[in-house]
C-alpha cells in the first residue's frame, strides 16, 4: 500500500475518541477520520519491508548499554540558570528563611 491513508468510518473515529477518552467536537470527526486514517496507512507501510531472514525479536535483556565518560559540569550556564530566580544575589538564588 503507498502511503495513502486508510479509510475509517466517521462512527469508528467517534468510537476510537471516546475509548481513548478524547472529548471529540462533531465538526472534528472528519478532520480525526484523515489523520488516524494516515497513520494506520504508515503502519500498513510495514507490510512491504522485506523481513524474510531476520530473528524475531524476544526480548532486548541481553543488549549492551553504551556507556559515556561520567564528567562533572556545571554546564557553565550560570546566568541562564539564575535568569530563572525570582530573587537572587550573586551567583545564588535568594529564598525565603525557614525556621521551624
């Protein structure tokens, strides 16, 4: 199938919306109807890739993880960091005192 979408009935958008409880105004059921149905046409798309010869997949336990050098930063984003205080002084923000 190319990537044309697959036709839905409007009652099978309404039905999708209300179990996936999306509150669907009636004027966005066609609007739904086309994009559900574009996407179920990428997933028909899956049919034609050629898997012949490729293991199934059981379980991905036995991958390695990529590991990256652990490096201490401070990212050096300190007055992007502070642009975000409400209150600061220097290089630290200001908060209120508590005392229990």
């Amino acid at each position: 199938m190319s990537s044309s979408s697959v036709p839905l009935d409007p009652d099978t958008v309404r039905r999708i919306a209300r179990l996936a409880r999306i509150r669907l105004a009636e004027k966005d059921v066609a609007q739904l109807q086309g994009e559900l149905g574009a996407i179920l046409g990428w997933i028909e798309q899956l049919n034609e890739v050629d898997v012949s010869g490729v293991d199934p997949l059981a379980n991905i336990g036995a991958a390695a993880m990529t590991m990256r050098e652990d490096v201490v930063t401070d990212g050096n984003q300190m007055d992007a960091v502070l642009a975000n205080a409400p209150a600061r002084s220097g290089p630290f923000f200001t908060v209120p005192k508590v005392v229990e």
